[in-house]
C-alpha cells in the first residue's frame, strides 16, 4: 500500500472512530436521561424493571430505536399502568418521533418545552389526568401528523398556533374541558383527516374555514355549545362520518349536505334545527345512519322514498315536530337495508303505517308517542326480524291478535297506554325470545293465560291499570328470569301461588289494587333479591309467615289496607329498608325494636292497627326517618327523647293513641317538621315556646288532650303554618297578637277551651282563612272585630257559645264565600247583614232575642213585638201595683180596726161588772167569740169596696173618740 492510500485508509479509521464515539455519547446520555425518567415514575406493574444499563437500551421495554441503533425514534408506555407527572428529561430526547404515554395516570400540564421535540410526528397523551391548558409551542411541532391528548383534565383554549401543524392528520381533543371557539386556523390543516373536538365546551360558531380541511373524513364535534348554521360542507368530499349532536345548532338543515357522497354517519340530534328534513338526502347513497332527533324539525318524513339510500341501517328522527304519516313508498320494493326506525314523540299520525312491513331487515320499530290509531295489522308478522317492537303512548285500539305470536324474535314489546280491549292471546307464550312485556295502561281484560310462563326468557311483565281477572297463573314460577312482575289495579282474585317463590330473580313484585285473598305464601323465603313489595288494597289476611324474616334486601314494603294480623315482627329482618307502609291492618302486638337498625329508614306508616306497648327508645337511632305515623293504635307511655335526634322528620303522626306525659319541648330542635299531630292522646301541661322553631311546620293538631295554660306567643312564629287545631283542651287566657303572623293559615280552630277576651282584631290578616275559622265554646267577651270580614276565602265561621256582644258587623256580609255560620248563644243584637238569610234560624238564636233580621223576624215586626212585650210587662206591673197598695190599705185597716174592738171591749166589761162577765164565763167562748168577730173583720174588709171602707175608719175612728172621753 503506497504512502497516499495509507494516509486515506488512516483518515478514514480516524472518522469512524469520531462517528462512533458521538453515536456511543448519544445513546449514552439518553440512557441517563431515561434512567432519571424512570426514577422519577411509580411503576406498580414492574413495565420499566428491564430499563437497566446492563442491558442494550434499544431493548428496554417500549423504546425502539433507528435501524442503525444510533437514535430513539419511539417511547411507547401506553396502558402500563404510570403514574407521576411527566419528567421534564422526556423532553430532551430530540430524536424522538412517536411520543405514546396514552392511557396510565400521568398528572401535570404540558410544558413550553415540548417545542424541543422538532422530529415528533406522533404524540399520544390520551387517557390520562393532565390538567392546564395547551400551550402556543405546539405549533412548533413542524413534523406533527397525530396529536391526541383528549380524555384528560386539559382546560383553556384551543390555541391559533395548531393551524401551523400543516402536516397534521389527526387531532383528538375530545373529552376535555377546552372552551373559547373553534379557531379558524383549523382551516389551515389541509391534510387532516380526523378532527375530534366532542365533549368539551366550546362555543361560538363553526368556522367557514372548515371547508379548507379537503382531505376531511372524520368530524365530531357534539355534546359542545356550539351555535349558529351548520357551515357549508359540500367541498368536504372525503368527509364519512359528521357528528355534530347536542350543540345549540340553529336554522335548517343545509341542503348541501347531499354533496358529501361519501357520508356513511350523520348525527345532528339534540340542536335547535327547525324546518323540513331535506329530500335531497336522499341522494347521500353511502348513509348507513342518520340521527336527526331531538330538534325542532316539522312537516312530512320524505326519506326512504327511492332506492337511493339502500345502505341506510338507521333512521332516528325522534323528538321532533313531524306531521303526518309515514309514505305509501317507504322502503320501496323492500330493497332497504334499515334495521331501525325511530319516530318516537313527534306528531304523526293515521292509522298503522303498513309501509313499514316492506322493511323486512327491519330490527327496532319506536313509533310511541304520536297520534296512531286503529287496530293493529294482522300482518304485524311480517316483520319476521323484529326484536323491539314500540308502539306505547298512542290510541291503537282493537285486540292484541293471535300473529303477535309468529314474530319469533320480538324480545321487547312495549304497548302501553293505548286503548287496546280484549285479552292477551295463548300465541304469546310461542315467543321464547320475548324478555318485556308492557301492556299497562289499556284496556284489556280476561285471564292472564297460562301460556304467558313459556316464555322463559321474560324478565319485565307490566300489567298495571287493565281489567285482568281470575287468579295469577298458579306456573308463574317457571319464570326463573322476572325480576319485575307488576299487576297492580286488575281485577285479580284468589291467593298467591305458591309457585311464585320460585322466582327467585324477583326483585319488584306489584300486586296492590286488586281482589287478591288469602295468605301469603311461606314460599316467599325463596325470593332472596325481592326489594319491592307492595300488596295493598287487596283482602290479605291471617298471620304473617315467620320466614319473611328472611328476606334480607327489602327496601319498601307496603300491605297497607288489608286484614293481616298478628305480629309484624317477620318484616324486619331487612337492614336495607327504606319505607315501610302497613296501614289499615289488625297488627298487633309491640313495635319491634329491631326495625331501628334499618339505618336508611326514611317512611313507616303502621296507623289504624291494633299495636300496643310504647315506642321504641331505639328509633331515635333512625336518623334518616322523615314520615313516622303510628296513630290509631293503642300505644302508651311518653314521647322517647331518643327521637330528638331524628333531625330529618317532616311527618310526625301520634294521634289516637293512649300516650301521656307533657309535649315534649325538644320538638322544636327538629327543623325539618312539616307535620305535627300528637292529637287524641292523654297529654297535659303546656304547649312548649320551642315549637315555635319548626319554621317549616305547615299542619300543628293538638286538639282532644288535656293541655292548660296559655298558646305561647312564638306560635307567630311559625309563618309556613296552614292547619292550626287545639280545640277540646283546657287553653286559658286570650289569643296571642302575634297569631297574625301565621299568614298562611287556610284552617284555625280552638273552640272547646276556656279561652277569654276579645277576639283579636289581628285575626282579619289572616286571608287566607279558607275551611274554618272555629272560636265556639270559650269565654270571649266584647264586639265581633269588623276585620273579619276581610277573610273573603272563608267558608266556615263558629263563633257560638261565647259572651259575646253588640252588633254583628255589617262588613261580614262581605264574605260571600260563606256557607256555614254560627253566632249562636252570645249577646248579640240589632240588624243581621242580608247577605245572611240564607243560613238557618239555628245560626242566631240564643242571643237574647236582640237580633233582627231575615232569617229572623224582620226589625220592625221585632220592634213592634218588644213595645207589646214592653206594655203587657207594664200592665201586669200596674196590676201588681194595684194589688199591692190595696193589701197594704186593708192591713192598716184591719190594724186599726182590732185596736178600737179592743177599747171598746174595754169599756164594756168595766161598765157590766158582774153579768156581763159571769155570762162569758158560763158558755166559755168568750175568747171564741173574738176570734170569730176577728176572722170576720178580716174577711168583710176585704170585700168592701175602698170607698166604704174609707167611711167605716171614719166612724171606727170618732167612736174611739167619743168612748176614749
């Protein structure tokens, strides 16, 4: 080898080796820079435990470098598991051109520095927790073709910047919490051919500049804010799939869109379009779905009226305005491919639209909520492909026929409130695949077949609302798939079978509104996953089977109005209880304690039973209780303070039970009290101050108890109050001032009290007064308040049975809602308004006789009968006067007169000494002789005239004289 090829030979070696050592420094530093990476990652699956440097870093686990091993052209952890925000290292492998960390739990925002990445062409961050907003360097990214970063926490706006990514092909923004608009430098991506912009929350209009994006297949920009006109499209060629649904999108849909040829997905549901649904889509040969649902679209269905749109599978048009019916030539020749067909709630109307039968492909057929009527085609079996079939919420009529049966694959079907008669046919039970069935809401009637149990994939039977009769089929129980059998308000009779315990996938049975006798079956224990039972309103009666105890997921029960009896010990073995409602029974026995521990116990009505002992101190741990009705029982002892802690009770009803004690004052801690009624019981004592804290409390009755003393002023503070009852207790004193806050009150009654005082005049703000204003039976003195007659809404007054008095005020005749009264046994008087007439004479009488008026007599014949009373009451006292005067004159005669016999008897026996007085002696009726001439006196002046009485007192007078000398 001469000098000169020693000299290149050496040159060359000298080269290589500066080549290699810069190769071997690169790959040197990116393995440092890969091991900071790691270290500063959490890894709980291991995926980085090969990123070690005893081995080659071209073979750590989702790195891959160049073919010449010199670079890392790609870091793909997807789906390991990562979590930790993104190292900022990551940023300094420049060589890097496919970035995927999409799907772990990464955290963190995106820094400026991602611009260093000058040779990324892939960048994948979906799926993570990165927050913060996108920053302007991503323009930088001159090579980027995909860049994904959806489905995280990123925020702010999309920045003008990305329309300098020219090479850009994908852009997955979705599922993020961006706002601010589309930017119109979107347009400036021409080779892009996926622009995923849903789920976020942008706003504003879709820019015009859309239309530069020519390479477009893929645009979705729904459930965003987005308003204005759906953009001119038509230059969009490649476009395949438009989802612009859930936006505010207004105006009509553009015709244009019948250009995009290649349109395989357009969804437009939930906007704001209005306007007929063009027929020019019908030139959108490629359609395999179209959702136009949910606007507010009108006139006629003019799709699927050609062969055109072969290819289309689904048509939704739910939601919308549409009129009419559907076209004679739908599905022509049955050449379409459509397998679903939603109408739902537009307003369509006519009878069957049996152009719908040439669907043969057709899967799903909703046309629920419009304006159909007729029977139901008889070649309904046409549809041999049909699995849902959705005819609810119209005004069918006419039977369920026989060929329901030959639609072999039907699984749901739904013909629930229409006004279809006549009775489910035995063909159903050929239908194995049938899973629904919602019949509720007509009017059908007959037996429920037997052969309704063949079909054993049944998993939802709704009956309710019919006029079914005869029993349950006694082989329910081959219906191992129900979980919801619902027949409540039929006309079903007999016992439960027994066979419905082998339901065991029940979980709502609805039985209530029928004639169901008999008692429950102990098979019922095998129903492990019933939450929902309600059999009221039917004749159930006897002793509950012990074995319910056993049902351990009941949530709410509810065999209110029947005749079971003994304990109801055997339904409280459920933790899980929400509402328990066994009203209008004969239970009896004590309230079992163990219910307490049903901690989501929000309702429990045991009213109208013959329950006995007290309430259980443990219910105070129900803290959940808003409904707690026990009256009607015979329960005793006080009110346990434990229930103060109850703090969510809205209904609390004691009422007609034997409980004692005084109202306790902790009532006022609970503020969520809308009802309170401790009425009909034993309890005395005062009503306390706090309840005036239930500042929600609508109904308070305490009447029929043993309550004295005064109402507590802080009643005014219950301003929500409608119903306020304390009649028939021992109330004192007068009634508070501040009553007149109650505003709302539409019923008032405290009659039956030893209540004293005026009537407050404040009572006349009470306008809304409307069932009964009752004062009757207390001690109210003074004058009816004239401001009663402001309660215009009133329809009851008693204000019998008082002191009252004065004149019943004229401004009462206002109330022309009126149509009981009572001012009976007061004091009243003068003139009763006319607008009174028509009540009875009951209404005013005992009032002294005072009052005038229709229906009373007329004031002037009242006058005229008081001036005959007044002169016959004169007279008679006249008479009496008479009478009197004449007896007192006859008395002072008499008087006299025995004082002159006396004298003169006198004289006589002291002039005839001897004879006279031996006379006497002898017959022995001298002192006989003077009573008689006494008795005699007597008796002739009481019958000689005034007159010549007046002259023998005169004579008497001067005789006495004249024997006196």
């Amino acid at each position: 080898m001469g000098g000169t090829e020693m000299s290149h030979f050496m040159l060359f070696l000298a080269i290589l080796h500066s080549l290699l050592a810069v190769a071997s420094g690169d790959n040197s530093r990116d393995s440092s820079r890969l091991l900071r990476i790691k270290s500063e990652l959490v890894d709980p699956s291991g995926v980085l435990n090969n990123w070690s440097p005893r081995a080659h870093i071209c073979s750590w686990n989702g790195l891959e470098c160049s073919n010449d091993q010199m670079h890392i052209i790609s870091l793909n952890l997807s789906g390991s598991g990562l979590s930790g925000s993104i190292p900022h290292e990551l940023w300094n492998l420049t060589s890097i051109q496919t970035l995927d960390l999409s799907s772990n739990f990464f955290t963190g925002s995106l820094p400026p520095e991602l611009r260093q990445l000058q040779n990324l062409k892939a960048l994948l961050l979906f799926s993570n927790f990165l927050s913060g907003e996108i920053p302007e360097e991503i323009g930088a990214l001159k090579n980027l073709q995909v860049l994904r970063i959806g489905d995280n926490m990123i925020s702010g706006v999309i920045p003008p910047s990305i329309g300098n990514l020219t090479d850009l092909r994908v852009l997955g923004l979705a599922y993020c919490q961006l706002n601010g608009s589309i930017p119109v430098e979107i347009g400036n991506l021409k080779h892009l051919i996926s622009l995923d912009l849903q789920n976020n929350s942008l706003s504003g209009l879709i820019p015009e500049e859309i239309h530069g994006c020519e390479e477009l297949e893929d645009f979705a920009a729904s459930n965003n804010k987005l308003e204005g006109d759906i953009p001119l499209m038509g230059s969009l060629k490649s476009l395949q799939i438009l989802n612009l649904a859930n936006n505010s999108l207004s105006g009509s849909i553009p015709t244009a869109l019948s250009q995009l040829h290649n349109l395989k997905y357009l969804n437009l549901l939930g906007n704001r379009l209005s306007g007929a649904i063009p027929s020019e889509l019908n030139q959108l040969v490629q359609l395999e779905m179209l959702d136009l649902s949910r606007n507010n679209l009108s006139g006629s269905i003019q799709l699927l009226i050609s062969t055109q749109l072969k290819n289309l599978a689904a048509l939704v048009l739910s939601d919308n305005a549409l009129t009419g019916s559907i076209p004679t030539n739908f599905c022509i020749r049955g050449s379409s491919n459509l397998r679903q067909l939603l109408l739902a709630r537009n307003k369509l109307s006519g009878e069957f639209p049996l152009a719908v039968l040439s669907c043969s492909s057709l899967q799903q057929l909703d046309l629920s909520d419009n304006h159909f009527g007729g029977e139901l085609p008889t070649s309904l079996d046409k549809l041999g492909n049909l699995t849902d079939l959705v005819l609810n919420n119209n005004s069918f009529t006419g039977t369920l026929l026989p060929e329901i049966g030959n639609l072999s694959s039907l699984e749901n079907l739904f013909l629930f409130h229409n006004m279809i008669t006549g009775g489910i046919p035995v063909e159903i039970g050929k239908l194995q695949r049938l899973k629904t069935i919602y019949l509720y809401d007509n009017q059908m009637s007959g037996p429920i077949p037997s052969e309704l149990t063949n079909c054993s994939s049944l998993t939802a039977i709704d009956f309710f609302g019919n006029r079914f009769s005869g029993s349950i089929p006694a082989t329910i129980g081959k219906l191992k798939n129900l979980f919801l059998l619902q027949l409540r308000q039929n006309d079903l009779s007999g016992p439960i079978p027994p066979s419905l315990g082998y339901c065991r996938s029940l979980q709502l049975l609805a039985l209530a509104d029928n004639k169901l006798s008999g008692t429950l079956p102990p098979t019922f224990r095998f129903i492990s996953q019933l939450s929902t039972i309600t059999l009221y309103n039917n004749s159930f009666q006897g002793p509950l089977p012990q074995s319910l105890f056993l049902l351990k997921n009941l949530k709410i029960i509810n065999f209110s109005h029947n005749r079971f009896s003994g304990t109801i010990f055997p339904l409280s073995g459920s933790s899980y209880l929400t509402a328990m409602d066994l009203t209008n029974n004969s239970f009896s026995g004590s309230i079992p304690s163990g219910l307490s521990m049903c901690r989501n116990l929000t309702r429990l009505r045991l009213a109208h039973n013959h329950l006995t002992g007290t309430m259980p101190s443990e219910f105070g741990q129900l803290t959940q209780l808003n409904f707690l009705d026990l009256s009607f029982n015979n329960l005793t002892d006080e009110i346990p303070p434990q229930l103060s802690s109850c703090k969510k009770l809205e209904h609390f009803l004691v009422n007609n039970n034997q409980f004692t004690g005084a109202i306790p004052p902790w009532l006022g801690s609970l503020q969520e009290l809308g009802e309170l009624d401790f009425s009909s019981n034993n309890f005395h004592g005062t009503v306390p101050a706090e309840l005036g804290n239930c500042s929600k409390l609508l109904k308070l009755s305490l009447h029929d108890n043993s309550l004295s003393s005064i109402i507590p002023a802080e009643i005014g503070n219950l301003t929500s109050l409608n119903v306020l009852n304390l009649q028939r207790n021992n109330f004192s004193g007068s009634i508070p001032s501040t009553i007149q806050n109650c505003k709302k009150l539409y019923e008032l009654r405290l009659s039956e009290n030893l209540l004293t005082g005026l009537i407050p005049y404040e009572l006349g703000e009470l306008t809304e007064l409307q069932v009964i204003l009752d004062l009757s039976t207390n001690l109210f003195s003074g004058e009816i308040p004239s401001s009663l007659g402001d309660l215009m809404k009133l329809e009851r007054l008693n204000l019998s049975f008082n002191q009252l008095q004065g004149r019943v005020p004229a401004s009462l005749g206002k109330l022309t809602s009126l149509h009981m009264l009572n001012l009976s046994n007061n004091h009243l008087e003068g003139q009763i308004p006319s607008t009174f007439s028509g009540f009875p004479l009951s209404s005013f009488l005992g009032n002294d006789h005072k009052l005038c008026g229709p229906p009373l007599a007329s004031c002037r014949e009242s006058e005229a009968q008081n001036v005959k009373r007044l002169s016959r009451t004169a007279a008679t006292g006249i008479t009496v006067a008479i009478v009197l005067t004449s007896t007192a004159i006859c008395l002072v005669m008499i008087y006299i007169m025995l004082r002159i016999w006396c004298k003169w008897r006198k004289v006589l026996i002291s002039n005839s000494d001897a004879s006279g007085g031996k006379e006497e002696e002898k017959w022995g009726f001298g002192n006989e002789k003077k009573r008689v001439g006494e008795y005699w006196k007597v008796n002739s002046v009481a019958q000689v005239p005034s007159e010549t009485a007046e002259m023998k007192k005169q004579n008497n007078a001067s005789f006495y004289t004249t024997t006196s000398k």
